[in-house]
C-alpha cells in the first residue's frame, strides 16, 4: 500500500468515528507514520 493510500484508508477511518471537525492533520500523520507537513506531498501533482 502506497503512502497516498495509507493517508486516505486512516483519513475516512478517522472521519467516520470522529467526523471531519473532529479529526486533525496531526491524528492523521501520526497513525501513517509520517510528520504533518509531509502528509500533503503524494497529492501534488508533478
């Protein structure tokens, strides 16, 4: 599973039990392993 994947399987699994208020940049990179300012890098185009 790619790191885009990652991201978004934890970002809906997190939205569902929190809502979309409820969730954090920072919860989200957390579980994926990542920092919060690399989570957005595999969604810019090239």
């Amino acid at each position: 599973m790619s790191t885009k994947e990652k991201i978004l399987d934890v970002a809906l699994t997190l939205f569902a039990k929190n809502g979309y208020d409820g969730t954090s940049v920072e919860q989200i990179a957390g579980i994926v392993g990542i920092k919060a300012p690399s989570l957005y890098k595999p969604f810019i185009a090239r």
